[in-house]
C-alpha cells in the first residue's frame, strides 16, 4: 500500500498515526514490524509504502480494511492528502 501527504505535513506525525493504526489492526502481526518509510518526493506528494505482515489467511483483509482507517487518522490528525494539481496557461493571439 502506497499514501501520499502533502508536502507541509509532519513526517514523523504521519508515520506515527499510520504505525497507529497498525499497531492496533487485529490482523497485522506485531513481528515482523509494519515497515512505514518516506519512499518517493512526487510533484504533489511525499509518499510512504505501507507494509503490514499478517497470517496468510488474514492478508485478502488488510488491503480493504487498512486503507480506509489510514485515511480517517490522517484527517483527524489534519494530515492532508494533495491531489494533483495543473496549471494551464492559455494565450491569445491576435
């Protein structure tokens, strides 16, 4: 899983609130630790990968159940989530 916040959000605040919700998931295991990392500078983003580690007949689960918990933390915490933005400039000619 991939998360994107935007580039005036805290780091260590946003790996915390995720690690949270981690941490607190029935389904992830404790070890091997969630690995929670800055991964990529994107023009609108600073993205994390998400890796939880569960038992084999939790991980159909996790996909559908993690992502919408992160996002709920994220807006509680006021971390935002940027969407891409493009600027057009148009012109004209005589």
């Amino acid at each position: 899983m991939h998360f994107g916040v935007s580039y005036d959000s805290d780091l260590d605040a946003t790996r915390k609130v995720i690690m949270d919700v981690l941490e607190n998931h029935p389904h992830v295991l404790k070890d091997p630790a969630p690995f929670v990392e800055v991964e990529t500078l994107n023009d609108s983003s600073v993205d994390f990968p998400v890796r939880p580690f569960c038992d084999g007949r939790n991980c159909f689960s996790l996909p559908y159940t993690i992502p919408e918990q992160i996002k709920r933390v994220l807006d509680t915490a006021g971390i935002g989530i940027p969407f891409p933005h493009r600027k057009v400039i148009m012109f004209k000619r005589d």
